[in-house]
C-alpha cells in the first residue's frame, strides 16, 4: 500500500513549532514536504537545544524527512523559484501573523486566482480575524489566555502551564485536519481552500469539561491537580512508595474497586453514584489512601490490573522511552543522520493503518538549503526554465 499523501507536496514556509508539527504528520503519512527557510539562518529551532555534533534534536525531530531550500522572497529570482514551487504544489502553509504574506503578494487572495487548486493552510496565534489577530502569540500566551493554565496544577498553588506544548501542537494537529478536509474536498470542487487555525482557538477546542462546568454552574473550575472534576475516583493516590493512578471512571468500575480495597462504599448514598462521589471526592481519597498506603505502587497496579480497573503507574520520559507496549506499538523510533545512522531518539507516528509501512528509523532533517539543488532539477523536469545551477547557501 502507498502512503495516503504519497501524491501531496507541500510548500512549507513555517517555522518553530505548530506549523512544522503539522506539516511532519503530514510527512509521516506520505506527503513531499518542502521546507522553505531563511538564508543563513533557517528554521529558529536549528539553534534550539540539545544539539548532537552541533546539529538540533529539536530540530530533527519536528523536520525530519523534509527537504530544505533557501529562499528570500523579497528577492525577484527567489521569488520566481517559489512561484515555480507553488505552481507544483498542493498546499502551502505558513505561520506568520496575518498581513505578512499580502505584503509579500502571496496572501490567499494573492494566490488563489492564480493557482486556483492551491490549499492554503495558515496557523497563527489569534487568527486571520478578530480584533486580536495582529498580537504575537506563543505556546504560554495562549496556554493562560484560552484558559487552560487556570485550571492546570494544585488548588491554591499559582497557576502553570501544561509540560507539553500544546498551544502549538493542537494547533498543528488541527490544521492537519483542517488540511485533510481541504483535500477531499478539492476532489469533488476541484478548488483549493484556506484554512485558518488560531492558536487561541484550538486551546478552546480541548476544554471538553471546562465549558461545560462554567456554563451550568456560573462558576468556572479551578485547578484540581491530578483529579479530573466530572469523574470520581480519577487521579493520583499514595502508594506506601509513592504515587500511582487509578481511573474508575463508571459504576461498575467503582463496585470492583470497592470489592478490591474492601471497602465497604459501594452503597453508601455518599459515593453510590458519580455525582455523589464527585461531591465527596477528597473523603473518598482519604478512604481509598488508607488502603492503598499500606503497599507499594506494584502490588496493587497488578491487582488492579488483574480486576480490570484502569490504572497505571507515573512513568519518566526515560521509563516511558523503555515501556514495552509503547516499544511495542513503534512510538520510539530513530532518526537517522546524514550517513544513514541512528542519530536521534523521536516519538513514532501514532496513527497506524492496515497494510501501511510503519518503520522504526526516519530519514534525516535537512540542512539547511542542502536540497536546493534536487528541487531545482524537480522543476526542471516540468522544463519550465529556472537555472539548473545555484550554489547559494
């Protein structure tokens, strides 16, 4: 089976993280990713930490498998190399705020009359609308403005950002979707569309109990640590050495628990139900704790494991780098350098289709403008005329 997106080739002039996050699931999936940098310069995360031999493993991971040109598009004969590339191409994408590309003629409605098939994906920090939409924005801004830092860390602690950073992510994984569906549609419209991800937006889009909770109760929740504030039992509990997870997250599930630990809960109109337990959650932690605390994490994740109960333990980023299921499934795989070896340790592409290659090594990230060449007699395949030879770097 040939990847889904093996015919797709995308322009990417974006940078840093949310774009280039979409663009490499894209990639993943098939997709021909042309990386347009800065010259001299390139992507910001080329200087971003930890580095092996000088060279970004932030950098890699986020880029790997896509093909570097350098181009400044304030100049005329860069510019006609782009307007060749878009000419090829199915998508654009770009992360810049909204009026940088019109200044440089090549905003949607620059663009659309004259490559009419053309998808053009944007992802900015507020949006091409709004009366924000000219802010700068990074992960955190949206992070604390969308809400999710208000109701992220302990009660009664200041509030914190999510480890993660999933202002940008989201925001690259919607935009993948947003292009995905600019693509089937194109099949029955045979026209490109825009889309236009905020990432302010997409931070609104996760919170699936926050809304709702504000909405009906007037009040919005504040931050409830580990426990999750519409399921109860749902969170950490204190092992005789250290913390664990139990997820109970229905009726059923809460009887099994009750009959596990013995406690004798299961029909106590204080925590017969998940509204009620929900209202009892801290009693019903100092109940479950004065069980839990007499062993360690591994005797009862295994017996709760053994009754069904979802449950698990609170793993490093080197212990979850080892987990045998996560090993297992290919979510670790290596990215390789320039001489085909193993350079650098990345997150697998979690989406895993029938009769599709998942390998467990990724081509290299590119240096910078190191494909210039090759994308240039890619072209002049189409024999449209652009100088075969350039050198600049």
């Amino acid at each position: 089976m040939s990847a889904p997106f093996s015919d797709i080739t995308i322009i990417d002039l974006t940078h840093v993280l949310a774009g280039p996050y979409c663009s490499m699931l894209m990639a993943d999936l098939g997709a021909k990713v042309i990386k347009v940098e800065r010259p001299g310069l390139g992507d910001d995360t080329r200087a971003f930490p930890p580095f092996v031999n000088n060279e970004s493993a932030y950098f890699a991971t986020l880029n790997h498998g896509k093909k570097s040109i350098a181009l400044n598009l304030k100049d005329d004969s860069d510019r006609a190399v782009f307007e060749r590339l878009l000419a090829k191409a199915d998508i654009v994408l770009e992360n810049y705020r909204p009026g940088v590309m019109e200044k440089l003629g090549y905003g949607w409605d620059d663009l659309h009359p004259k490559f009419p098939t053309l998808i053009y994906g944007a992802v900015s920090g507020f949006g091409h609308s709004g009366p924000d939409k000219l802010r700068p924005a990074y992960d955190m801004v949206v992070q604390a403005r969308g809400g999710v830092m208000s109701i992220t860390g302990e009660k009664g602690r200041e509030p914190v950002r999510v480890g993660a950073s999933i202002g940008d992510i989201v925001a690259g994984m919607f935009l993948a979707h947003g292009l995905m569906a600019a693509l089937y549609d194109r099949k029955s419209t045979g026209k490109g569309r825009k889309v236009d991800v905020a990432m302010l937006d997409s931070q609104l889009a996760i919170l699936e109990h926050a809304i709702a909770l504000t909405d009906v109760n007037g009040v919005p929740p504040g931050p409830s640590g580990a426990r999750h504030p519409s399921i109860t039992p749902f969170e950490t509990f204190h092992a005789s050495d250290g913390l664990f997870v139990i997820a109970a997250g229905n009726d059923t599930l809460f009887v099994k628990l009750c009959h596990l630990l013995q406690l004798p809960l299961a029909d106590d109109p204080r925590f017969s139900t998940n509204p009620a337990r929900c209202d009892n959650a801290r009693l019903l932690k100092r109940l479950i704790e004065a069980v839990t605390i007499e062993h360690p994490k591994s005797h009862w994740i295994t017996l709760l494991e053994n009754a069904g109960i979802p449950t698990g333990p609170i793993q490093t980023i080197d212990q979850v780098m080892k987990d045998p299921q996560i090993l297992a499934r290919n979510m670790v795989v290596d990215i390789l350098n320039g001489q085909g070896a193993p350079a650098y340790k990345s997150a697998g592409n979690p989406i895993k289709l029938s009769d599709l290659d998942d390998p467990a090594t990724r081509q290299p990230a590119p240096k910078l403008n190191e494909n210039r060449q090759d994308i240039l007699d890619w072209l002049d395949a189409e024999g449209t005329g652009v100088p075969a030879k350039d050198s600049r770097s």
